[in-house]
C-alpha cells in the first residue's frame, strides 16, 4: 500500500502575531502509524490543528488522499474522513457509552477509497478493541474515569470509520496500566491497518508500536524518520524529547 494518506507540506501556522509552526512537513502512507513527537509548547497540537482547519495555516498546504484541504472548514474535514481525538477528549457526559458510540456511527466517508464491509468499525468491534466499555455500556459519559473517557473518545472516532485518525495526547494523565490499554488498542489498530497519527510522550513505547516519527522543535521538524533508527539513537530523543 503506498496511497498517501495525508502529505503536509511546509506547514506554517500563527496565533494572532505570534507564529508558532516554521515549516513542518510529513506524510503518512495507507495503514502507517506515525507520531509527532516534541516537549510541550513545540507546535504538536498547533500541527494537527491546523490539519483538522480548526487554526487556519498561514502557509503550507495539506493534502488528503491527493486533495488539498487546508481551506476546508473542520467540518468537511471531518466529513471526508479524518477523525480527531482532541487534548481532554470531550465525549458527550450525558450520553450513555452505547449511546455516545452509536451517536457516530457512519459507514465512512464518501470519498477516497470505500472501507471494506468486513474492516468498518461496529459497536462489536469496539467492544472487542475495549473491553472495559461493554461493561460500562449503559454508565453516562461523566461516570467514566478517564482512562475509560479515553477510550470511548477513541471509540467514538472509530465509529465515523475514518481513513485517517489523529490522537492528541493518547495517554496525558492517565494511570500507567490504563496507559498499557490505549497502547495495546494502538497496537491492534496497527495490525487492523488503520492510519493513525499519534501524539504521546511516551517515546520508548511509541518505537515499538508506530511506523516513523516526526520530532517537532520550535515549530520545525527536528528529526524524522522510522522507529529503527530513533531507537538506535536514544541521545537523539532524549534531546528534543527529554525524558
Ligand atoms: N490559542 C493559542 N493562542 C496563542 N498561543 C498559543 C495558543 N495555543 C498554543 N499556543 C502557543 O503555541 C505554541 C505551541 O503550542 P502547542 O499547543 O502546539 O504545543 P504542543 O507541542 O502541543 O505542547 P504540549 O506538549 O504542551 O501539548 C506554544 O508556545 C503555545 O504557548
Ligand atoms: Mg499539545
């Protein structure tokens, strides 16, 4: 498979006056799990933002599946198949899981290559993906705790079938063994074919499970390349990821 997925191009993106991202390119092939990696404050968010058309880029260009959508609205963006999992997650806290689950079901866009019958995301293979959420099926959203929330919010953007997923801070502030949940998820989606770009902290853990890495500093890209060689050079990440 060597569709790309989603190609960026010299991403420049500002808030207000203040310019935050200098030029950041990557791209992502069909079924790739790459990171963004960086210590806080680099421009992690402000990338995928800016991806999603919710922080506008200045200049640069992003390609989805060959088109350009960088003056897309988030809405189209996400109509066409990119599904983001935001910093804090925002799940519906007065829905029920099943009911926050079901409320995002949609076959998978209409553009770009049709998702197979057999490959599209269900409540039942969700269930399968997290266990956790059958049992908490009927809890309300603001009865989950959040490595439960994280999961759901995973879930939920599953549930739009998306060609591509982006997850901001996979594992911000939760417990270490519900850390090796969303990591073991990471990994089954992997091995399911999902493209997925992944933000998380966790370089050690992120070599063993995704394809290639961007390391973001200030707002460029510091480094780039597959989990081989960034696990053959741990000073390297240690560097511009600290640990
Ligand atoms: N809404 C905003 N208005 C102004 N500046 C912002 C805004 N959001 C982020 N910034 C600034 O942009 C820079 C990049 O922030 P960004 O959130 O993209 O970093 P990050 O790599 O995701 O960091 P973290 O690891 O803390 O999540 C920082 O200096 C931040 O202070
Ligand atoms: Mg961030």
């Amino acid at each position: 498979m060597n569709t790309q997925v989603i190609e960026v191009e010299d991403l420049q993106t500002a808030y207000g006056s203040s310019q935050v991202l200098f030029g950041i390119s990557f791209s992502i092939r069909a079924g790739e799990m790459h990171t963004l990696l960086g210590r806080n404050g680099m421009g992690k968010t402000t990338t995928v933002r800016s991806i999603f058309g919710l922080t506008p880029c200045r200049a640069g260009s992003v390609r989805y599946l060959g088109h350009r959508i960088e003056k897309l609205s988030p809405d189209r963006i996400g109509r066409l198949g990119i599904a983001l999992v935001p910093e804090g997650r925002q799940i519906f806290p007065n829905l029920s899981v099943r009911e926050n689950l079901v409320a995002f079901a949609r076959p998978g866009p209409r553009t770009g290559p049709a998702v197979a019958a057999d490959k599209r995301w269900t409540l039942e293979r969700i269930y399968a993906l997290f266990p956790r959420l059958r049992e908490r099926e009927k809890n309300m959203g603001n009865q989950l705790s959040g490595g439960e929330q994280q999961m759901l919010a995973i879930g939920r953007a599953l549930m739009t079938n998306p060609h591509l997923l982006i997850l901001d801070e996979a594992t911000e502030g939760l417990a270490p063994l519900i850390r090796e949940e969303i990591w073991s998820c990471l990994q089954q989606l992997r091995a399911a074919g999902q493209t997925v770009l992944v933000i998380d902290k966790y370089v050690e853990r992120l070599i063993r499970i995704a394809d290639r890495h961007t390391i973001v500093e200030r707002g460029r890209v510091a480094w780039q390349g597959p989990s081989a060689a960034l696990s053959a050079d741990p000073q390297l990440w240690q560097r511009y990821v600290g640990v």
